[in-house]
C-alpha cells in the first residue's frame, strides 16, 4: 500500500509551489500546468512568475510574490490564495538556496541567511497551511529536501545541515499528519542542474536536467511515495553510505570526493 494518497488526476487540483521562479520550482509548475493543475506561484521574482503564468491557460494560475523569510509576505500570499481558490489541495515547498563552503569558510551570517530560506521558511509557510488542512482532513504538503541531508559531505557544511533538518521534520510531520487524512510527501533530489549546483567546482555525478526532477517528482506524487528520491542510480549509493560505520564512511567520502 502507498504510505501517501496517490494522485492519479491533476486537473483542477489546486496546488502553491514556493519557489517556482527557476530551477526545478520552474519546471516543476510547468509540468503540473501542462497537467490541468492550478498552480498558485510563488518567488521573489514576480516577473519569471509573469512568464510562467503567461504560458498557462486563463485562471489557471495565480501569481503570489513573497519573499519567505517575511512573515507578512507568506501571510499575504496565502490570505490571496485563499480567498481566490477557498485552499489549497497540496503545498509543495522548494524554495532554498545553496552556498559551498568548507569549515574554514563559515560564516555566520551568511549560515543564518541560508536556514532562515532552507528551514525557517519551510516551517513559517506549513505553520499556516496545516490547521486549515487539519480542520478538512484533507489535502497534502510536500517538502523539498536533498541527499545532502542524509550525511555530513565535504562543501555541504551548512547546506546539508538544514537538509538533515528538513528530512527530519517531514518525517515527524508525516507520524503526525498522516493518521489526519493529511499526505505527507519528501523529495530528496541527487545532482540537479540549476543556477545553484551551477556554484559547484567539482564533478557531479548523475547529473540530470530539471525537466527530469520535475518528472520525477510528478511519478513520485502519482505513487503515493512517502519519500521520492532520484536518480536512483546516485540516491541509492547515497542510502547505502548512510549505512556505513563512522570508521568507514569518512575515509570512503574522502577518498571518493578527494576533500
């Protein structure tokens, strides 16, 4: 049995993608449009969101500008939301941002930026989608996290720390919601090409495009998969790995990624 609702039709389904200005967001809502969804739009660019929307049937979308660290915009969006659609059937969480950088390189406040979009801005967008879902008993969210969650990595220093968080969180998010009628998804993408993993100076194994993430996601969704994690010739490695004593797993790592 899928651990989530499978979502075999998408037409008419109302979902709000954070994030959806570029990268895999992009694609993301593009896939779900071209599928009859109704996808409300969020970034800080309201013009990329212009020209998603453009692209879109009339009524089909809604264009919500908000920067999620803000409060008083991600209220706004949602009181929009709302009050054009009466809710919403899933949220799906992909706004974040990535800086590579080793030990010697920290900086603080470029390490509370990153976790102010990364987990602070996931939590301040389901903290006002949950009751409304919880009162319905219906409905889904969905959190983008990555395989850089799943182990500390050379260059993830603070980027895979508030992965690890994500992962963690949707996973009690899910022992909680679940047993409401509440589906509770987890991406967790390998290497996907985008303006951020563009940053990396190192090569990316089973590096793939966002028109695939974003396939990948949409199937994941279709399953009722409860984490939905691609490609899988890199995702499974990265499994295995969290398998591995400490004794082994920080001399592979090293030798593998010779950091």
């Amino acid at each position: 049995m899928p651990l989530n609702r499978r979502i075999r039709n998408w037409q008419g389904q109302r979902v709000w993608v954070l994030g959806a200005s570029s990268g895999i967001g992009k694609a993301f809502s593009e896939a779900l449009l071209e599928r009859g969804a109704r996808v409300a739009l969020t970034a800080r660019d309201e013009g990329a969101l212009e020209k998603i929307s453009l692209r879109a049937q009339p009524d089909q979308t809604l264009v919500l500008p908000a920067d999620v660290t803000v409060q008083s915009e991600i209220d706004s969006a949602y009181a929009r939301l709302k009050g054009a659609w009466s809710g919403v059937d899933l949220t799906v969480y992909l706004a974040g941002t990535y800086l590579p950088a080793r030990a010697w390189e920290l900086n603080a406040d470029q390490a509370e930026q990153l976790l102010r979009v990364n987990v602070s801005g996931a939590m301040r967008t389901l903290a006002l989608v949950i009751p409304d879902l919880v009162q319905r008993g219906d409905g889904g969210i969905a959190v983008v996290s990555s395989v850089a969650g799943y182990r500390g990595l050379p260059t993830s220093l603070v980027y895979g720390a508030s992965k690890a968080a994500l992962i963690n969180f949707t996973e009690t998010l899910y022992l909680d919601l679940r047993p409401k009628g509440i589906s509770v998804y987890l991406v967790n993408p390998g290497f996907v090409k985008t303006p951020l993993t563009d940053r990396n100076s190192f090569d990316m194994p089973a590096l793939i495009n966002v028109e695939e993430a974003a396939d990948q996601m949409v199937r994941g969704f279709e399953r009722g998969n409860f984490e939905i994690h691609f490609p899988k010739r890199f995702t499974l490695f990265m499994k295995l790995l969290r398998l591995l004593p400490y004794r082994l797993f920080f001399p592979l790592v090293h030798r593998i990624t010779g950091l």
